[in-house]
C-alpha cells in the first residue's frame, strides 16, 4: 500500500504582468500510509499574501506531523524554518486529547475528533501568522490568505477548508466528488480568509469514511475550469488526465502538472495563481 503525490505552484498572467510574486502555496508529506496535504491562497488585498499562504500551510503541515509522529524531529519537505508550535507559545489551544496512533489505524474518524484537530492546527497557523507579523512589523490583515487541509489514511480521510479554492476525491462508489463548496462572499472574488475573526466559525469539516483512490486539492485560479459552478459539479474532462498522470510515476506527473499550469491554453481561461496538489493511492506496494 503507498501514496504517490505531486504538488505545483503556477502565477497567473496578472500577478506576473504587475511583476507581483505567487501568492499560492501547496505542499505535502506522507508518514508511512498517511498522506496529509494543504494548500493556500493568499489573499489579493494582502499586502504580504504570498508570506501568509506558505507560512499558513508549513505550520499547518508541522503541526500534523508533530501529532503523528512526535518522536520526528526532521520538518517536513517544504518547510524552511521551524514555525511555531503549540509546545511553543503560552497561549496555545491544548493538543487534542487523542491517540493518533489508535485513530490512524481505526476504521474511521469521526467528526467531533476531526473538528478538533482542524481546530488546533487553524489556531496554531494563526498564532504562527500572528508571530510573524509582529517580528516584520506587519498587520495581520497582511498576511491573510485561505487554506484547505487533508490527512488521509487506508482507512478513512478527514478533511477542512477555510475560504475558496476545492478538495475533489475519486473513490470505487463515485469517480470524482466535491467535498465542499468553496466559500464565496457577496462580491466577485470575496470570501473568508484564516486570519479572519469568523475563521473557526466558516471552517468545513468532513470526514469520508473510506480510503479515496485519488484526490486533488487546488486553489480558486482553477475553479472555473474543474468545477461546473452554477450547481457545483466536478468536470469529469478536467480530472481524467490527472488522474492518469498522477497513478503512473510521480516524476513524469510532476513535469505534465507544471506544463499543464503554465500552459498558453490554461491562462487563456484563467489569469489568477494556481496550485494543484495531486494524490494516488494504490494498494500495491511501492517498488
């Protein structure tokens, strides 16, 4: 049994014209059959927004790792600096009282034990987000961005989001299903960020009580193109070729995910950032 995973970051044609940075951010990690992945999308009126969505999702992976596996010392792939942690701070929210090991190989989660350890990973990015404006001096309003998390095991996945941007999974029932509705507000390109007092209050929840074969995390900068939004529909022609890319060999997924994005045809459609974190699961063990 393994994970094959892959993750790109592209600017859209608007950040690159005004000669501004990617404010998108994905990364991933697996610990042995657990995939836990995330993915942020800084937001256009933050000043520092490209600091906040990767700061949001090093701390967010580092914090789920430091539940899974408190004995790692290494940080995660992606991570560059240790972020703050909750062993860290005085004011921290106290760590779920839950045996990660015994829920890692359980049947299933449930949703009370998965709104806690969103709960403490959301707090914990906003502390981190908080530590960081302070020493640069920044608002934490300049830091704002969204965030999507997921920790999958054989057995079941539990998933949250805050703001846009979507988690789709393929599992034996359903090829391609939608897990949340992204957030919109009233206004084009509105929607609710971590930094965001309501944070807690709009972030969804849910646990799939079963192993998803493939899923796919992304920023908004795709939404219109993999997603039918007048009734929230994955676009099954958008997700065919991912998925084959995606359950061969992760190299050559990662060199067609990255032409994919960068694409003429693609920013012809769509001129924001775009990530796309791409997983596999297979039964087969790994060669």
């Amino acid at each position: 049994m393994s994970w094959k995973a892959v993750v790109h970051s592209a600017i859209g044609t608007r950040h690159y014209q005004r000669q501004l940075p990617c404010q998108d951010y994905g990364q991933y990690f697996i610990a042995d059959a657990v995939m836990v992945g995330a993915v942020a999308d800084g937001a256009g009126s933050a000043r520092h927004a490209e600091v906040g969505a990767k700061l949001a999702v090093q701390t967010a992976l580092a914090t789920l790792q430091r539940l899974i596996e408190p004995e790692r010392t290494i940080p995660v792939a992606g991570v560059d600096s240790e972020p703050l942690l909750p062993s860290q701070s005085d004011n921290s929210q106290p760590q779920p009282d839950l045996e990660f090991a015994d829920l890692i190989d359980a049947d299933t989660l449930t949703e009370a034990q998965a709104q806690q350890i969103f709960t403490y990973t959301v707090v914990n990015v906003v502390e981190a987000l908080q530590v960081q404006a302070s020493t640069d001096g920044y608002t934490l309003a300049d830091l704002a961005c969204t965030l999507l998390v997921f920790l999958a095991t054989p057995n079941w996945m539990a998933a949250m989001q805050i703001g846009d941007g979507f988690l789709v999974i393929g599992t034996a029932e359903r090829d391609y299903e939608l897990l949340f509705q992204p957030a919109k507000g009233e206004y084009i390109n509105e929607t609710c960020f971590v930094t965001s007092a309501a944070a807690l209050e709009q972030m969804q929840v849910k646990v799939h009580r079963s192993c998803p074969r493939f899923i796919c995390a992304a920023t908004d900068g795709l939404e219109k193109v993999a997603i039918r939004l007048q009734d929230w529909v994955p676009f099954p022609p958008f997700f065919h070729p991912l998925v084959e890319w995606i359950r061969t060999d992760p190299e050559v997924a990662a060199t067609c995910v990255q032409n994919f994005l960068e694409s003429e045809r693609l920013n012809a459609r769509t001129d924001d950032d775009k990530t796309l974190l791409l997983c596999y699961y297979s039964e087969e063990e790994s060669a």
